[in-house]
C-alpha cells in the first residue's frame, strides 16, 4: 500500500513539473501575450500595419500601433539622385527607410527611433540620396514594433548638387 503512495505521488509530482507546459503566446510583441505561457502555440496575433504608397508621385504614409512589417514599392527617378521629405512621429520602435536605385544600389538608407527626434516631437528629414543610376528605383519601409505615423515624399533629385 505505502509503495503504491509513493508511486502515485511520484508519478504527480513529475507530471506537474515536466507535463503541464501552458501554451499560448509567448511573443511579449504580440497583442494576445500571454505571461504564463511556456510553450508557443503559433497563435501570437500581432498590430497591422498600414502602408500606402503612391508611385505616380512619390508620397506615402505609415500607420501602425505596435505592428512590425514591411512594404517594398518601385517609384521611377528619371535622375541620378532623389530629393526626399520625411516626417515620423514615433512613441515607440522603429521606422527605417531605404531607398535603391535602378541597379540595386543602396542610395539612402536611415532609421528613425525616439531617441532620434530626442523626444522633441515629430522628426522632420529633408535632404537628397547619393548618386545612383537613373530609372526604376525601389522604396523600402521596414516597421519594428512601431508606434506612430510617418509620411514621406519623393522627387527627383533636380535641385540636388
């Protein structure tokens, strides 16, 4: 009787500690996290992301509340360079953008935080890219964990030494 005790105390004592892993989320990213969760189920449900963009002339916006992603749009630059305008209101993550000329080039390529704006506020970013070939250029958008709006513009580099 006293072995069979042991053996069924034995048996629940292991069980509670190796056999009952919660699972659910365990992406603290994730809107659904679940603290107590030791095993990650694959059902993380994470904050969408709004991009927009329009090629025809060169504007585009970024929506999102804590949603990481990223959107990839061709934009065609008749020059070798491209003037850009940048605003990014950010509480939280980050927003890079980077900019490619017609043969792949890197031509711009920055990341927006916080500590970027230094908590002033809205980021305001002007300027021109290096010097890239002329033709089909690609805009890349990279959210992590971003909270906030940015809008952006481009234009072809003319005014640009």
């Amino acid at each position: 009787m006293m072995r069979t005790f042991l053996i069924v105390l034995i048996s629940a004592a292991l069980v509670g500690m190796f056999g009952c892993k919660r699972k659910g989320c365990t992406d603290p990213a994730a809107e659904n996290y679940d603290p107590k969760a030791k095993v990650d189920d694959g059902s993380c449900v994470y904050p969408p992301v709004t991009f927009d963009f329009n090629a025809s002339t060169g504007d585009g916006n970024v929506t999102s509340n804590g949603g990481s992603g990223s959107r990839t749009s061709s934009w065609n630059n008749t020059a070798a360079k491209a003037e850009y305008d940048i605003t990014v209101n950010i509480s939280e993550g980050s927003f890079r953008f980077i900019i490619k000329d017609a043969v792949g080039k890197v031509v711009f390529d920055k990341t927006y935080t916080p500590s970027f704006g230094a908590g002033l506020g809205a980021i305001y970013d002007t300027g021109c890219t290096q010097q890239g070939t002329p033709g089909e250029w690609s805009i890349t958008v990279e959210v992590n964990n971003f909270t906030g709006t940015a809008t952006y513009s481009l234009f072809e580099g003319t005014n640009c030494q």
